[in-house]
C-alpha cells in the first residue's frame, strides 16, 4: 500500500512537470528547429568534411576584372567574388591538390558590367572556356575526371547559360564544357535547361550590413497583410504585358491594386525594410528570371516569402524545407491569391513565422564578411560534401574522352 | 535601391543599343539570314506601317491569335477579352511604335540541348489572368484581419512585458460641467489599456450619481470613494484638496493590499497607450516626463506679446520630468518654466489667465503599490511610511515626499526622453450650468416658434448661435452657452435672458457651479 502510494505521488508529480514544462515550451517558443530532406544540416560544419584546392589562375581572369570594375562587389551576382576571397582564407582549403575533394576555379564571369551596373554575358562563356583550356593544360586534374570533381560558381541569370534573354539561354543551354562539374548558381527551375542534375542553389548576394541597419524593434506590430514594391509591368521591353514574368506581376496588379490588405506598388520608398518588417506576407514573384533578392529579404525580416514562379528551385533546397516556411502559389492561381492567403489557418502562419525567426534559417541566406558559421558559404560547402565521396565512375579511363571541345555556338570558340 | 538598379539594368540591357553594340551576342542571328527571318522583317515593318496610320500600336497579339498552336499554347492562360485588351490599350497609348527586340510571335523553338525534357513552364508570351470580379470580398478582409491580429497577440506574447502587473488608477474627480468630458476620455484611455486594471475614483462633495453612472459604463473595476470636502474655487486650494484626496487612496490601497503598479491618472490628462507598456517596467518608483500643455489664456494683447518674446527667445520645452545624465542616470528634474506667466497666472477658476501646473505633477510618477503596504518585506528603507505622513501639517505636493532619498526614484520612458502623456486643464466657469447626467428630462418645451426667429431681444453681434430652427439646435445653443464661451458680454446678457426663459425647466435640474 505504502509502494502504490508512493508510485502515485511520483507519477503525479512528474505528469505535472511535463504539463508546465510544455506550457512554458509553447510559451516561449520562437523559433522551431529546420531540417529538410536531407536532415538537420543547417548548423554542419564543414571543417574536415571535404578539401577544397583553389586553382591559381592570372589575375587577368579575376582581380583585374574586378580593379576594372568595383561594382561587382555589392551587385546580387558578387557571391562569385565573395566565394573565391572566403575559400582562400578558410579550414578547407587544401594547398596539396592531391588530397583534395573538390577544385575551385576563380573566375568572374558576371563582372563584365554596363555603364549602369548590369552584366554583359556575351563574354562569359569564352571567358569560361578559356579559363577550362587554362587548367586542364597546367593541371592533370581536369583531365582525369573531365570537370566531374570541380565545382563553379555562375550566380548569373541563368546560370551557366550566360544569357539574360530566356529563350536565348534555352537555344544555347549550359556551356558544353561544364556539363560534368558542379555549378553553384542562383537560377533554380525544374526541368529547365539551365538547371544541371546536381547543382546548388544559392541565394543571390544581398548586403548584410545594409539589412541589419534597417532593423525595427520586434514588438513593432505586424499591420501589412501583403507587401511588394516593384514592377508590375516592364514597360521598357514588354509594354503589352505577358512576356514579363509570364503575366504573373500583371495578374497581380490588375486583381489586387485597390484591394486594401494588399500594399503593392511601384514606388521605391526610403523605408522598403522597414515595411518589410511590419508585413505578414512579402510577395516574391518571377520577373525576367525566376528568382530574386527578396526571398532573401524576407527571410531576413520575418515575412512570409508568398512564391509566385512555377517549378523554382529555391536555395539549398535539400537543407531547407522551403515548403513550410513560404507559401507556394502557382501563377494560374494568382487571381485568387486572397482566397489562397487568407484561408491560411492563423497556426501554420505563426508556425511558418517561428520557422523564419531561426537565427540559422537567417545566417543561411546571407554572404557576410568575414564568414560566420551557418552562413551561406558554409551552406554551399555543406552541399558539397553531401555529395561525397564521389563515385568510382567520375575518373576516366585513360584514352577516353568525354567532353566535344568544340562543340556550342561557334562565337563561344574564340579566345578570351 | 537594388530593385530599381536591376530594373532599370534589364530595361537598358534589353534594348536595341546593345544588340548592336554586343555584336557576338547569340550565334543564331550569325547565320544567313533565312526566308522566315525575312518574312518577319517585312511583317514587322507591315505592322510599323500600319500603327503609324492609325496612330498607336499596332500589336501583333492580332497575328498570335491567328496563328497559336495547340502544341505551346496549352500552357499559356485564358484571355479574358475586355480588360486583357483594354489593358493593352493602356499601356500601348503611346504614339511611339517601338521595335521589339525580338518577335515575340516567335513560339519557342523546341531545340533543348541534349535529352533534358522541355520545362512544363512555357517562354513567351502568356495571358494576363484577371478574374471576372477583382475586388476585394468583405469576409476574406475579415479573414485577414483576424489573421493580423493574431500575429499581433503572438508579438505581444513573445516580445512584450512577460508577466504584466495589475495597473492601480487613482483619479480624484468632483461633478462639474467638463467632469463628463474629461471623464469620459479618461475612461475609454483605461479601456484600451490590455492590463488587468483597478479604478480608484475619489470625488470631492461625497459620491454622486453623475459619477457613478459615469463609471457604470466602464466595465471596469471601480472603487468610488466620496471625500467629504467640496472643491474650492482656487486654483490654490483645489491643487491642496486632490493632494488629499490622493492620499487618501493610497490609504485604501494600503488598507485593502491591492498589489500592482500605482499611477495617478488625472481625469484632465491625455494618456497615450505606451504609458502603460512603460510602467509595467518599475520597480518600485518611477517618473515619466508629462508634457505641459498651458492654456494661454484669453487672447489678452500685452500676455500674447510676451508670450511670443518667450518663444522667439527658445523657451526649453514644456516638458515636466526626469533629467538624466550621459549615463542614464536619475540628476534632476525638468520643471515647466513659469516665468513667462509669473503674474499671469489664474487664481480662479473663471480666470482668464493660463491654469499653471504644480512644479512637479502627481501624475508623472508611478508607484509600485508594495511601498503602501504596512509591513512589507522588501520594501526599500528609503521609503517613509504613509502613516507618517497622515498628522503632516505641510502641504503633500508630490509623491517625492514619500521617500527619503529621492534619487531613487527610476526614469522611465527612456530616461525621460519619450512624453508618454499630456497635462491640460480646461475648466467650464464656475457658474456653468449643465443638465444631470447630460440628459434633459423632462423634454424641453419651444419656447419660441421657428417661425418667429430671430428672437426679438437677441444681441445683435451673435447672428450664428440664433439661427436655430429646430428643437436640437436650440438644446445646444443652451449648452454651448453653459460651456466656457469666451466673449464676456454675451454670454452675460444671453445667460440672464436664458434665465428667465428656462428658470421653470431648470426647477428639476441641479445646477453646478
């Protein structure tokens, strides 16, 4: 009797402390772990998981472009740059080729800028090419597995298609020669040509500094229902609508623009951040490429990303479950975006709002200088030991040869 | 601002300029020119012919809507007819015809490199959905609107004041004409506050059932407690007579233990919502900055004059509070400056001079109530007891009289900086009346026809108050009256004539001073 008694008050007791602990749990929760498809893998540490050998190249093909140019720094396509200066100086860099997994080659193609700050790619893909001749003649290692343990970063438009004009980039498709490397590029669609099996997705660079600056108290309460600022409409080049952003950002100007929950317009206002902050939902729609810096923005400042781009890819992909964090609509369902946005239960968007409050979730979208653990390099790094060890298969017999050198559009022939 | 930058960069890139200058763009113009490209030139300059006769573009959505396939046009949207075009027009007004870069009748060309699939998400052109009736419907509004304001909640939860105090508001009062008004304000203000909250209400004269039924409306914890004293009529004593008043709240709070954060809530004081957020932060005395509000009086000549001089020479701000050095600590206080009004100021009610404020107003302080409490643990040393304070012959004029050490008070609002709420006092003259309650019964009877206006005695320099033609009107040109009206003369005359007029209704009213 004395025993039961016992085992009663003890299991009391310890019902009453699970209860209070998983009320202070909900309480104070703020944040909710992530883990994507391929697990808990924001916080990995790369250091001792993979080599990386950074290959010397002349500074005709990445710090003269870049003295030419200075810009290239703090455009959305400076992760190029930003990439090479934090493999130099980081744990995983190996100076013995031999022992490496992974090889780098440092070469900008998206610093070829216009006089009002856009890349030229016409250039690129001989730039790239003659970057590719560069190393596999000074260096066995292209040659003996063909690129397939090389990884490059093309964080133009269209990735390694190296054009800004979508139906250009499909008719020339990824330049021949990468066809067995890895790129890491900011252009992510299903099915599409400019998407290699195998690539990583990243972010586009957008300024830490400059997002941080822009910081309100957190209490300042959420007022917007939906925010966007940008164009509806590219009168520049599409002025009847319909080629740009495939009539998304139209449908969305001419079904929302006197709707009173949806704060859309084509100003540019001082306190874009701020306002940022003060939205539930941030519209993300395509424009002439799928993506764009304000997925990375909203994420920064806690507004649900609504993504409006059929079949993207959004970065790091595996890592991140972009799912239950934003709010996937697809562009024929654009005219009932209110419908979609407000049948949301009031808990998913709290939940969705925890999810975006995780400090790792921020640090991944982020290119900050000097590099934080968590940050998007260490992201890209982290997908490129997900896909060690590489197989059997990638290294050549000897004598064979995979690759056409001369294959692709014959301007992409001459010398750089 | 990026976004600008790389609109603005896509709109330059894609223009004619850099065709021509890039050169080695794509390698598909490099060969010959092909009987299709050239029997797009001549419908392209076909269709510039003809948007030049008619005057705006031509678009050859007309040649796509002849020639879609099946095979791409699957994906691409619906064309609601009306507005898509209308929409066109639109954007298409404009005389000029611009070359587009490519023919955008031009369906993708289905060469994919190598065996990858085509995508399901089609290049070109594409519809502009609009639904039948965009606009926005009133229970999705609703929908998002409850949406908000659950995000708001969650906000408050997670980064506003964890464990909120109940919030004491201690207001002495007496039946007046503005009591209603200033009443009224300060009760809604209270409403709004998201605390739990207690209403200590002393009225001068003893409990009435103006104030009472004023306070019913509330909703709110009240504790209406009479005083037996009437309010005198200068501004002198009355400033003596709240002092107690206050103090004798405190004594209730003391005797009944109520345990939160004391704030003397002034009925004739405007009180913003972050006030409260800002209180629940002290700990056990705190002082925020009032802003002073000084009437300026009657527009007296040689007062206005001096009135501006005192501007023109950069007064410092009308700001009662803490002072705090660099390091955010407590040194001194902000006193409103009163030498602009020094002889000016009202002694009377009815004065028409500026109402000054006290060197240091009850409600810029903030208490927590333990301090009250007779035998409380933790109660610092600093504070003397309020027992102490009951056979003082000196006046009480603030709260600082309370403490031993008054540096101990804590600045809030961050230190001072931030004017949570406003001191004005706005009196009605002493001899205004108002009807009980604000509620005329019985109904008032026409004195006059509408027929027969203006009336035949009326002072000729009001035309507008007489005017009336209708019952309402006539009710409120009686209150307008009854309120603090600035022109001596008529108010005067009108009042004597009202007298007479309204003397059999007004057996059943109480008239106030």
């Amino acid at each position: 009797m004395e025993l039961c008694r016992w085992v009663f008050c003890v299991l009391l007791l310890i019902a009453s402390s699970l209860r209070v602990g998983a009320e202070q749990l909900r309480r104070g929760q703020r944040t909710e772990r992530i883990s994507g498809s391929a697990g808990d893998v924001l916080e990995d540490n790369p250091v001792g998981r993979l080599k990386v050998f950074v290959y010397e190249l002349p500074s005709k093909y990445n710090k003269k472009i870049l003295q030419k140019d200075p810009r290239c720094l703090t455009h959305m396509f400076a992760a190029e740059i930003f990439m090479h200066r934090f493999l130099l100086s980081s744990p995983v860099r190996t100076l013995n080729p031999e022992e490496a997994d992974w090889f780098y080659t440092p070469v900008y193609t998206t610093c070829d800028l216009t006089p009002n700050g856009l890349p030229l790619p016409f250039k690129s893909p001989r730039m790239m090419r003659s970057a590719i001749q560069l190393i596999s003649s000074n260096w066995p290692y292209w040659n003996r597995t063909e690129g397939a343990d090389h990884f490059f970063v093309v964080p133009h438009d269209f990735g390694a298609c190296f054009h800004y004009q979508e139906e250009k980039a499909i008719e020339r498709g990824i330049l021949h020669l990468l066809q067995r490397a890895t790129l890491v590029q900011t252009f992510g669609q299903r099915n599409h040509v400019c998407l290699k099996e195998g690539s990583i997705t990243i972010p586009p660079y957008a300024p830490p500094q400059k997002m941080q600056s822009h910081l309100i108290p957190p209490d300042t309460p959420r007022s917007i229902f939906v925010y966007f600022r940008g164009l509806f409409y590219d009168v520049g080049n599409d002025p009847e609508g319909g080629y740009y952003a495939r009539g998304a950002r139209a449908a969305v100007w001419e079904n929302f623009k006197d709707n009173p929950l949806f704060d859309i317009s084509t100003e540019h206002p001082m306190t874009y951040y701020e306002d940022m902050q003060r939205a539930v939902f941030c519209l993300c729609p395509l424009g002439w490429a799928p993506w764009s810096p304000r997925l990375v923005e909203g994420v920064i400042f806690g507004c649900i990303p609504v993504i409006i781009a059929d079949d993207i890819v959004l970065p790091f992909a595996d890592a991140i479950p972009w799912e239950e964090i934003g709010v996937f609509v697809a562009e024929e369902d654009v005219p009932n975006l209110d419908t979609i946005l407000t049948s949301i239960p009031p808990e998913v968007i709290l939940r969705k709002q925890r999810l975006l409050a995780n400090p790792s979730m921020k640090q991944a979208m982020l290119f900050p200088q000097p590099a934080q653990p968590g940050d998007a390099f260490h992201q890209i790094l982290n997908g490129l030991a997900r896909k060690l060890p590489h197989g059997r298969n990638i290294y050549l017999k000897p004598g064979e040869k995979i690759l056409n050198w001369t294959a692709g559009p014959v301007g992409d022939l001459k010398p750089w | 601002m990026k976004l600008s930058a790389l609109q603005q960069s896509y709109t330059n890139r894609r223009s004619n300029s850099f065709r021509a200058a890039g050169g080695l763009d794509s390698s598909v113009d490099g060969s010959g020119k092909s009987p299709a490209a050239i029997f797009w030139l001549v419908l392209h300059g076909l269709c510039c012919l003809i948007s030049l006769v008619l005057g705006f573009r031509f678009s050859r959505l007309v040649f796509f809507l002849f020639f879609s396939t099946a095979s791409n046009g699957g994906t691409s949207g619906l064309y609601p007819s009306t507005p898509f075009l209308g929409t066109t027009a639109d954007i298409a007004g404009s005389l000029s015809f611009q070359a587009n870069p490519s023919p955008n009748l031009e369906l993708p060309p289905n060469r994919t490199a190598g065996g990858i699939s085509s995508s399901r998400v089609v290049v070109g052109r594409h519809g502009i959905r609009i639904r039948p009736w965009p606009h926005p419907n009133p229970d999705e509004v609703m929908k998002a609107h409850r949406i908000i304001e659950r995000v708001q909640r969650e906000q408050k939860l997670q980064f506003g004041i964890k464990n909120p105090r109940t919030v004491i508001v201690v207001t002495p009062t007496y039946v007046r004409t503005f009591q209603t008004l200033h009443l009224t304000g300060l009760m809604h203000s209270l409403m709004n506050v998201p605390y739990d909250l207690i209403w200590i209400v002393i009225e001068a004269g003893g409990t009435t059932n103006e104030t009472a039924s004023l306070l019913a409306k509330s909703g709110l914890r009240t504790i209406h407690i009479g005083f037996d004293r009437r309010m005198p009529n200068s501004w002198e004593d009355r400033h003596r007579l709240e002092a107690q008043m206050r103090l004798r709240a405190l004594r209730i709070v003391r005797e009944e233990k109520l345990d939160g954060i004391l704030m003397f809530g002034d009925d004739s004081n405007m009180h913003s919502m972050e006030l409260f957020d800002e209180i629940q932060k002290v700990k056990w005395i705190g002082a925020v900055s009032v802003g002073i509000l000084a009437h300026s009086g009657n527009t007296d000549e040689l007062s206005s004059v001096a009135h501006k001089k005192a501007e023109e020479e950069n007064l410092p701000p009308p700001v009662q509070g803490p002072a705090c050095n660099s390091s955010e600590k407590l040194v001194g206080w902000h006193i409103f400056n009163s030498l602009p009004y020094v002889g000016n100021g009202a002694t009377y009610i009815d004065d028409r001079a500026t109402v000054l404020p006290r060197k240091l107003e009850w409600s810029g302080f903030v208490l927590n109530s333990r301090l009250l409490w007779k035998a409380a643990e933790d109660r610092p040393e600093w504070v003397k007891d309020l027992d102490k304070l009951d056979g003082v012959r000196e006046e009480i004029e603030s709260p600082l009289s309370l403490l031993k050490d008054p540096s101990m008070v804590e600045p809030l609002g961050s230190c001072g900086r931030k004017v949570l709420l406003w001191w004005l006092r706005v009196e009605a003259r002493t001899d205004s009346k108002f009807p009980a309650r604000w509620i005329i019964d019985p109904p008032l009877e026409v004195t006059v026809p509408a027929k027969r206006t203006p009336w035949p005695d009326a002072p000729p320099e009001l035309p507008s108050n007489v005017k009336e033609i209708s019952i309402q009107e006539h009710t409120e040109k009686r209150h307008a009256k009854s309120r603090a009206s600035r022109s001596k003369h008529s108010s005067r005359s009108k009042r004597k004539h009202e007298s007479r007029t309204a003397d059999p209704q007004v057996s059943s009213k109480v008239s106030e001073e």
